[in-house]
C-alpha cells in the first residue's frame, strides 16, 4: 500500500472567476454555493477531494477586491488569511475575461509569497485560445508559477488532469478526514449557504449584496428528518419586498427550491421555515460574523 498524502490547497483570485465552480468539480459533487453574482463566496470553505493515495484539502476562499465596508474587508481577510500556510496555492483566472486591474491586484499580492504557486485559467470552453496563451505568457512573467493549467469547470475540460497533478504535489502525510467526508462544513452552515445560493440565483439582478441568512434553529428530529428555521436580513423595507415577492410568491419559490436541495443533499426529509426581516445596519452585528464564518475586521 502506497503512503497516504494530504495537503492544503488555497484556491483564490478575483470575484467571478470560477473558484467555487472548480472546487465543486474537484471535489465530484457541490460543496461550495455557485453564482452568476460576482463576490458569492463570503467565508472560507474547504471542499475535500482524494485522488489515488492523496487527500487533496481545497480552500474555497471569498474572492479577493478592493474592499469598501467592513463586510468586503473581513471576506478579503479571510481570502488571505485562506491561503495562509497552505502546501500549494492556486490562482483561478478567468480566462475569457482576461487581465484586469482585480487580477493583477491578487497576482501582485502573490508574487512574493513563498508558498508553491501554480496558475488555472478558467473557463477554457468560452474564450478565445490564442487570448489564452498570451495571458499565461503575461501573468507568468507577473508572478513565478510552478505551473499553468486550462481548465472549464463547467464542462469538465481539464479537471481529471489537474485534479491528478494536484495531487502528484501533496506531500506525505496521514489523511485529515474520513474518506467519505467531502466538506469541513457544518449541515447548519451548508443549508444557510444553499439558501443564499437561491435568493441569489433568482434575486440576482434585483437583490444587493446586503442580505445575509441567519439560522435560528436546527432540529433532528427522531424520524431523521431535519426542521430549519432561517430568518432572511436585510437593510430596508424595499428589500423584504423584492424577496418575499407578490403575495409571497418568491420567497416561497427560494424556499422550495432550497428545501429540495438539502433534501438531495443531506438524505433526509427536510422542513424549511423562512422569514424576511429588517434589520438595518446588520452588517455591524459581531455575532452575525460568526455564524456567516467570518472573523470580526476592524
């Protein structure tokens, strides 16, 4: 029997480039909420993954940018802090929008730091190949990668082979977690997370980043099933308005779709209770910070 291998893989880069899509496809199943809303990702999360002997400990971390309220400073905190101490540390590029001031603001972050750096480009299925090399060849010459890959999370495409290299450069060392463990995060964190996920796929457009899930209880009950209770916040009347929806037709829609995850998701029979409620200025509520899985940023 080969020896077992097990390393920390920090996952970063600017919003929307797909960390939390790839993770997920690493991985073999969701752990990690997706988006087309740019900044989705808000605490660290790690997805495990196990190739052949390895245990591959991916960090999904916030995605990094120039923050403004104490809200952007504690995700971009924990970005960072994410990749502290990690084995190896992977920038996600989003290959069909190239070369921006957020990407060279992450690159910039990165170019001294000591740990093993490699490159993935992203989303390979919808951008222009010869873009593609010539933002390798620009981003290499920014910062020293050990290696550069061309993945889409989407489709597949080059997730196999990075997930094998991955795991060619994870040193020796007993497994962390159980084989069958594919996340480090709790089933109270996950339904709170599944539940942004769908007031933002079907809020979007409409809904501002000021909105967070608070679960204010979580019951197993003896028939195995799960009872929730989740309170929705946001800043203003007009924003309980947009999710509750005519005649509460959208926050009934969020509710349903995000029970029918968690059902597939969890195993079990699941009972889902939200409610909208107003709570301006949630963004400075210590205690919130900790149940989202962010530390406190002055």
């Amino acid at each position: 029997m080969e020896a077992q291998k097990c390393g920390l893989i920090a996952v970063v880069g600017a919003p929307n480039a797909g960390k939390s899509t790839l993770v997920n496809a690493l991985v073999g199943q969701k752990v990690a909420i997706v988006s087309p809303k740019a900044q989705t990702t808000r605490a660290r999360l790690m997805g495990i993954a196990i190739h052949d002997d390895a245990q591959l400990l991916l960090v999904d971390t916030p995605g990094i940018f120039d923050p403004a309220r104490r809200l952007d400073r504690a995700m971009v905190a924990a970005a960072w802090e994410g990749s502290d101490g990690a084995d190896l540390i992977a920038l996600v590029v989003d290959g069909k929008g190239g070369i921006g001031p957020k990407v060279r603001s992450v690159v910039e972050g990165l170019k001294d730091r000591r740990e093993r750096k490699i490159l993935i480009l992203n989303k390979v299925d919808i951008a222009d190949k010869p873009r593609l090399l010539g933002h390798a060849a620009s981003l290499n010459e920014l910062a020293e990668f050990d290696d550069t890959f061309f993945v889409s999370a989407t489709t597949g495409d080059g997730v196999a082979e990075l997930k094998a290299e991955l795991a060619k450069r994870m040193p020796q060392g007993p497994w962390h977690f159980p084989a069958d463990q594919v996340s480090d995060a709790t089933d109270r964190m996950l339904a709170a997370e599944i539940t942004r996920e769908q007031l933002y796929h079907l809020l979007h457009a409409e809904l501002p980043y000021a909105t967070a899930i608070e679960t204010e209880r979580y019951t197993e009950k003896p028939d195995g099933s799960v009872e929730i209770y989740q309170q929705i916040l946001v800043e203003r009347p007009t924003q309980r308005a947009i999710v509750l929806g005519q005649g509460g037709s959208k926050i009934k829609e969020i509710g349903s779709r995000a029970r029918a995850e968690l059902m597939q998701l969890l195993g079990v029979k699941v009972q889902l209770f939200l409610h909208v409620k107003v709570r301006p200025g949630w963004e400075e509520d210590r205690d919130l910070y900790r149940e989202i899985g962010l530390d406190w940023v002055d």
